[in-house]
C-alpha cells in the first residue's frame, strides 16, 4: 500500500541531525574528554543513523517498509532521548515521537495486527536501549 511522504518524519531527521551538530557543539565548548572517545563517536554515529532512517522513512511510499524503518528510527531516538538527560534528550524524545507517529500509520494502512503491534514495539525498543545502558553503568 502506498502513503504520503511523511512531514514529521521529515522534521524528525532535520531534528537529529540538528541535534547530533549541537551534541558535538556542546561537548567542544565544554572541553570535557575527546571527542574521538568511544561514547562520543558512538552517540553521534547513532544520531545519524536514526536521522538517516527517519529520513529514508519520510520518502518512502511502501507501508510495508516504512513501519519497520520509521519505528526503529523512533525508538532508536526515544531511547537516546531518556539517556541522554536534559541536555539534548528533550529534542530527541520530540523527534522520536515525530519519527513514531507516521511509523503506526503506515501500520495501521496495513491492518489492525500491524498497527496493535506499533506502538508497543516502539516503546520496547526505547526502554530496552534506556535498560542496557543502566545495566552497563
């Protein structure tokens, strides 16, 4: 089935990647550790991949792709968004739920199933990113 190019999730690539120049931005004002430090290459290399994804998912007129990738896309983001505290998380979480929302409509054009299981996998996802990271500290 066949959708419209998604505006939000659109905006949420334009966030993340915003976010991610402003990520970088912070950490060199701040002079605190390298930025060629594993965590930071890390947190920026996620940034743009689920920028990426959001951005491939906006243009993307196949339901059957653009669930999946746009609700990776958000909950990669949504996740980020909770670890990443009052800094930048803020931005994510709002560009995770731009990223989500087109994500369950795609579903919900493919059917109740597909939309039933949207928004929670979404939500997994982003607590199980949240999860590993407090297990890790």
């Amino acid at each position: 089935m066949r959708v419209q190019m998604s505006w939000s999730a659109l905006a949420a690539a334009g966030m993340t990647l915003g976010t991610a120049v402003l990520y970088v931005s912070i950490l060199a004002a701040e002079g605190e550790g390298d930025l060629r430090e594993a965590l930071p290459l890390a947190v920026v290399a996620l940034l743009i991949v689920a920028g990426g994804a959001a951005a491939v998912g906006a243009v993307i007129g196949d339901a059957h792709v653009r669930a999946p990738v746009l609700g990776a896309a958000g909950a990669l983001l949504l996740g980020l968004g909770m670890l990443a505290g009052w800094s930048i998380g803020g931005l994510l979480v709002i560009a995770g739920l731009l990223a989500g929302l087109p994500a369950a409509r795609a579903a919900a054009a493919l059917g109740t199933r597909a939309a039933a299981l949207t928004v929670p996998l979404l939500l997994a996802g982003a607590f199980a990113v949240f999860w590993i990271r407090q297990l890790l500290v």
